[in-house]
C-alpha cells in the first residue's frame, strides 16, 4: 500500500469512528472520544510509519491526534440533522486528509528540504487555530482565552 492509499485509509476510518461515536450512550461518549484518540495515534503513525524517527513519534502526530478529540468533542453539539452532520463528516475526512498531508510534509521536511514547507506552515497554523477553537468551545470564557 502506498502512503498516499494509507492516508486516504486512515482518514476514511476516523471519519467512522467519529460517526460511530454518536451512536455510543452520552454516560460512555467521552471514553469513546478517548479511544478514538488512541485510534487516531495507531492509524496516523501506521500512515507515516516509514518517516517517523525519535522524538517524532510524539511531536508529528500531536495534531493528527487532537484534530478528532476537537471535533468529536464539538460534533454531538450540533443539530441531529441528516445533512448538517453529513457536511460535518464530509468536511472532517477532507480536513483529516490535508492534515495528515501537512503532517507528512513536515515530517519528510526534517530530514531534506521540501519546497511546500510554507504551505504545510500556513495549513498547520489553520488546523491549528480551528482544532483550539473546537477545543476552547463557543462560550465567552473559551473566546477570551484565545486573547
């Protein structure tokens, strides 16, 4: 299987598991988001498992990690309609895609120089910045600890 395939497959398989979250009992949901963390680790480093060296195992896949947990986390809150979580999941696996796109570059990246580096930058940050935001909710206490 090529990186590329692995990608898609991992992607492909956490946008399940997000999707199978909601079916878990709310008592139970957050120890399925915390195994949906565990899973998302397996399934990112099983994708860029030929690259990964040292202290990368920890410092490449925080992201790939935290992306889910953040929007696992947010998803339950929205509308239980059809098309809105199917927009949600469609926007998701896109996102995971390019996330562990991103991450691949700048894994690759530590060890030659690759011109997309400034691009995964930007991506980064943006992934960055909405993965916080999930995190940090929409209350004004989640809003001003942004500043």
């Amino acid at each position: 299987m090529s990186k590329r395939q692995k990608l898609v497959a991992a992607s492909l398989l956490l946008t399940l598991g997000i999707l199978s979250i909601q079916s878990v009992e709310i008592e139970a949901r957050y120890q399925a988001i915390g195994l949906l963390a565990g899973v998302a680790y397996g399934l990112s480093a099983w994708a860029m498992f030929e690259d990964l060296r040292g202290v990368e195992w920890l410092t490449v896949l925080i992201l790939p990690v935290m992306y889910p947990v953040a929007v696992a986390l947010f998803y339950f809150l929205l509308p239980e309609r059809f098309l809105t979580r199917t927009m949600i999941l469609g926007f998701f696996g896109i996102g995971m895609y390019a996330l562990l796109l991103t991450e691949n570059i700048f894994n690759v990246a530590a060890i030659r120089t690759i011109q997309l580096l400034r691009a995964a930058h930007a991506v980064g940050l943006l992934f960055f910045s909405g993965t916080r935001f999930f995190l940090s909710g929409f209350t004004v206490g989640g809003m001003l600890s942004w500043f």
